[in-house]
C-alpha cells in the first residue's frame, strides 16, 4: 500500500514538470523590462486610425512646343557647314556666344527651335539641351545617326578643377556626315572656332586606322599626366535626335523605269 502511494506521487511530480510552467518563470518574466536605448522618433498611430497620405506635390508643367517645319534639318545643316571655319558664331545678324552651346543654339535656332527654359537649378548648357533633347526628341547611343542629330560629350575638360571625372555632360556638336566605315565627322565649336571633328564609337581608342593612316577619332581633351580618355569617340555620351526626319529623295524617271 505504502509502495503504490508512492509510485502515485512521482506520477504527479513527473506530470507537473513535464507539462507545467517552471519554477521562478514568472518571477524572472515580471522583473524584466525592455528599454531602447534611443527614444521613439514618432508617436505611431492607432491601428483604427487610418492615415491620410501625405500631400502630392505638383508635377512640374512641360511647355509645349510646336514641332519643327519639315525643312528645319537641311536648315540646321546648311547653317552649320557656313560657320565652318569662324571664330564668331553669327547667325542672321544675330551674335551668339563663341561656345559649343552657342553654336548648337545659333544653327538650330534657324530651325525655330529654342533650348531656353530646359534646364533645371544646377544645370550647364549641354545639360539644358540633353534635356530638351530627351524631352522633346529622343536620346540614343546605339544606331547610326543622321545629318543634323546632336552629339554629346562628357568630361572634355575637368569643370570644376578637382581632378577628377565627375563632371558630366560638357561639350556638344551635331553630325555633318556619316562615312561608311561608321566614322562621324562632328561641327562643333571648340577654343580656335568652328571645326569639324571625326569621332568612330567601333574603334574608340584609336587615333589613326593603321592600315591606312586616316584619323579615326580627334584629340577633344587636351591631354594631362594622368591617362584619361581625350578622344572623341573615348569621351562620347549620346545622340539627340529632335529635327523631322530627312524627306525620301523623289525616285527619278530612270530608276522608276529600271524598277519596272
């Protein structure tokens, strides 16, 4: 008898420890506290409250612009292979600023179009006309240009002199012709004026072909201790591209006849 009573109460012992909350939990539990270490940085909302999004600023209006007359590309490029060779870039009578974005503004102002109001605080002038390039035209780094597209640059010169490349865009051009090796011949404006520039994206960091001795791509950064890219095609950014396409030449009598 004595022995079953005892049996029967290390059944009750094991039970209670086995399924049972352990001794001094609830001591330990009741005297811990948490403390962050750094205040709360805002009272949160209760959970039935539901917040009101916060105020939408408004988009920035674009100013719509009428697009270019069809002829506005043999415009632009007539105008520009006339500078060739100037140092002051004058357009109709009018003076525009002896740089690259003035002569990009003075040429394609003869198209009726104007680059002012594209850039935003912090912008230069090749940064103003990429904008309006993207926005109203299109950017592109792939594919064959045409006559008349711009082309921009980046890092041709340290802009704000800390010796490092993170300048950006700093020079742009526009194409005169594409050659059917792929090299560009570029008219822009650089220190002695007007000049045409060639520049081959499949060879960037090759000066001269040297089979043949022609020059793939001119120097456009003068060259410093350091070796950073100072070619055309080494320093190229994008083509903008905002003139109407190039009308298809009307076919001739001749070659509607040699069709037939």
């Amino acid at each position: 008898m004595r022995l079953c009573v005892l049996l029967a109460g290390l059944l009750v012992m094991t039970g209670c420890a086995a399924t049972g909350r352990p001794m001094g939990g609830s001591v330990i539990a009741a005297s811990y506290r948490y403390s962050p270490l750094t205040p709360a940085a805002a009272p949160k909302a209760p959970l039935s409250v539901t917040a009101a999004p916060p105020a939408a600023s408004p988009a920035p209006r674009k100013q719509v612009r009428p697009p270019p007359p069809a002829a506005s590309r043999e415009n632009v490029l007539a105008t520009a292979r006339e500078l060739v060779g100037n140092r002051k870039v004058k357009v109709a009578g009018r003076t525009w600023p002896d740089d690259c974005t003035g002569f990009v503004e003075g040429v394609y102002a003869r198209a009726g179009v104007s680059f002012r109001g594209s850039g935003v605080a912090g912008d230069n002038g090749v940064t103003a006309i990429y904008r309006y390039a993207r926005d109203h035209g299109r950017v592109f780094t792939r594919g064959k240009p045409k006559p008349g597209d711009l082309v921009f640059f980046r890092e041709t010169y340290d802009q704000n002199r800390d010796g490092r490349r993170n300048d950006g865009l700093t020079h742009v051009g526009l194409v005169d012709e594409v050659a059917s090796d792929g090299t560009v011949v570029v008219i822009h404006r650089v220190k002695r004026g007007v000049v045409r520039y060639r520049m081959n994206l499949a060879k960037p960091s090759l000066r001269r072909d040297p089979r043949t001795g022609e020059v793939l791509n001119d120097m456009l950064r003068v060259p410093g201790a350091t070796k950073m890219p100072v070619l055309t095609g080494q320093l190229f950014a994008s083509y903008g591209s905002v003139l109407p396409d190039p009308k298809p030449a009307k076919p001739t009598k001749a070659a509607a006849v040699a069709r037939r």
